[in-house]
C-alpha cells in the first residue's frame, strides 16, 4: 500500500513538472527566427472556439501598399460581414503597420521540436488552431499555426517548420479584438504627403484649389488659388480652415458597429446618387475620392454614408458626422465667391 501511495505521489509530481514546466523548455534569449518582406498577411480563424475563444472567427487579409505616401506604406484589412455575407475592405491603421513589422522580423523566446505530446499540451492543431501565412507577390513566405499562451500570458506557442516556438503574445492579442479596431478613422490622410489639388464636384457647382507650399518669414505655409474663367489667390486663412476641416474629418461609425445599422442598411443607401465628391491630389500622384450620399438617420443621429477610393482600392460604405460635413461645404462655398486676396502692406 505504501508503495502504491509513494508511485502515485512520484505520478502526480512528474505530472505537474511535465505542465508546469514543459511549455518553458529550451528557454533562449530574444533571437531573429526569421526575416521576410511581405506585402500580405492571412490571419484564418480557429476551427475549434472552445480553445480559442476569444479569436476572431473572421479570416483577416491584411495588404501593404508600399512607398504610396512618400517613405510610408499604405494598409489594407479585408474581412467577412456575416449578414451581408460580403467581404468587406477599409484602410488598415498603425496596427498593420506594427503587424508587418513584428512578422516580418519574427523575434522568439524559445524553441523545442513539435512532438505530439508537446504539441498537444500547447493545444496546437494543423486542423483546429489559427493559423497565419505570410505572402509576397502572391507566393507563401512563412504559415506558422498558433497554440495556447504561458502561463504568465507573456507569451504565445506557434509550430512551423516542425519546432515549436514562443514569442511575445501582443504581436497576438490584435487578433483577440474586433476587426473595427484594426480601420483608419481618418478620412483624408493629409499629414503624410503634399497636397496638389483639392476639389468639389457636385451638381450644383465645381470648386477647384489649387494648393502651392510657399516659404515666408523662414517658414512653410499653403498658398491656395482657385481655378475658375481666371487664376484667383485665396486668403490663405480660407484655404487653411479648409485644409483643416478636411484634416479633421473622420468616420463616425461603422455599418457593422453596434449603432452601425448593418451593410444591409449601407448598401441600400449608397445606391442612390452621391450628392457630392470631394477629390484630392497629391504630390506624389496618389487619388483620394469621397463619395457624398444624402444625409439619413442611424439610431437618430444625422449622418452622411460615404465611399472613399484611394487609386484603385475602393472602400466599403462608412458614415461621416453632418454638421462636420456641413461645415467642409460652407467653407467651400464661401471659396467658391471669395474676392481676390491682397495681402495687406506692413505699417511704415
């Protein structure tokens, strides 16, 4: 009996080193497991959500535009909407930034070969686990499959290669979010690159600006001249609360947000005729266009379903704040009648 006791003891005690200490063998310090230069990320949900619960259960594709905005690259998130059973595309913002960069130049903490016992205590499974490819021109770099966190949740599992390795668990946790958190609010990315020319068309009238950087007093400030039958130079005043307002202007919710409404709802609004179209260009040649639908009501608020296009890549339906859009359409009626600016001579 006594042997029987002890044998038992000795099992449970090997038990909980094989848990508690498995998951931590082979332990190493921070080391470059690879680095890749890819322009496209597939993140494919789990098959089994009681392991992986708290993951998206929407394959993400994720896409890098590179040099679009002079040093900087321009992102993508494309995702599955269930009740439209459409896929869906928005501006990603710096969460695919940061994505690229820490897959591209993968850091680990550990490595182990992928033994089925290992594998099956990190619950890793080439059919049930999420898993992650990265691509360039349409050839697979790296997949790598995404088992469970330590204990401590600093780290995050993943089998490729036939070795299993851990890395910091944030590069991860993006995917334990709604995909909402991955878009771009900003409408017009007018920090990142100069600005040529910026326009309103709409049935009423046709507003063209002309946006020139000048150097004065050892500064850089925008000129701005409108083009109509003649050249007319702006108060420059104008042209910046302009600049400002389009700046400012973001999304205020999404179809698929929780006061979003569905794309059910999106889709049939943006069928009728757009209203206006704000148009820019900038130095670099890259084309901005936002599509203007009829003001409507969303869980009664006023609000403006918009389709923004960036060279080829359109958008789906986003809604925009009225009063912000008003706003943007005053200022370019009032420089649409604006007088030639003279620039007013320093008192002697």
């Amino acid at each position: 009996m006594k042997k029987i006791f002890i044998a038992v003891v000795v099992f449970t005690f090997l038990l909980v080193l094989f848990l508690f200490v498995d998951e931590d063998r082979e332990n190493l310090k921070e080391e470059i497991l690879w680095k890749e230069s890819p322009d496209k990320i597939v993140f494919s949900p789990p098959r089994s959500k009681k392991i992986f619960e708290k993951m998206q259960d929407s394959e993400l594709i994720f896409m890098r535009y590179a040099n679009w905005f002079q040093d900087t690259a321009f992102f993508t998130v494309e995702s599955d909407d269930k009740e439209s059973e459409k896929r869906i595309l928005y501006e990603c913002n710096y969460q695919c930034k940061n994505l690229f960069m820490e897959l591209s130049v993968l850091k680990i903490l550990s490595a182990a070969f992928a033994e089925d016992g290992y594998r099956k205590n990190l619950s890793i499974s080439f059919e049930n686990s999420p898993a992650i490819s990265l691509s360039k021109n349409n050839k697979v770099l790296k997949e790598f499959y995404l088992g469970n966190e330590s204990r401590d949740k600093s780290r995050r599992f993943f089998e490729t290669g036939g070795k299993i390795y851990s890395t910091h668990s944030y590069i991860f946790n993006k995917f334990l979010e709604n995909p909402i958190g991955f878009r771009e609010l900003n409408v017009f990315p007018l920090g990142i690159s100069k600005i040529k020319k910026i326009e309103l068309i709409s049935e009423e009238k046709k507003v063209q600006l002309v946006v020139n950087p000048v150097i004065e007093n050892n500064s850089e400030r925008n000129s701005y001249i409108r083009l109509s039958q003649k050249k007319i130079l702006l108060d420059p005043a104008l042209g910046d609360l302009l600049f400002t307002g389009l700046r400012d202007l973001k999304v205020d919710r999404y179809p698929d947000s929780l006061n979003g409404e569905g794309f059910l709802v999106a889709e049939e609004l943006i069928k009728t005729k757009e209203t206006k179209e704000i148009q820019i260009s900038l130095s670099n040649n890259i084309q901005i266009s936002l599509k203007v639908f009829p003001v409507t009501n969303i869980k009664e608020v006023k609000l403006r379903p918009v389709v923004r296009k960036i060279q080829n890549i359109t958008e789906s339906a986003s809604y925009i704040s009225d009063e912000f859009m008003k706003n943007i359409e005053n200022t370019f009626d009032n420089i649409s009648t604006a007088e030639v600016y003279v620039k007013a001579l320093p008192k002697k």
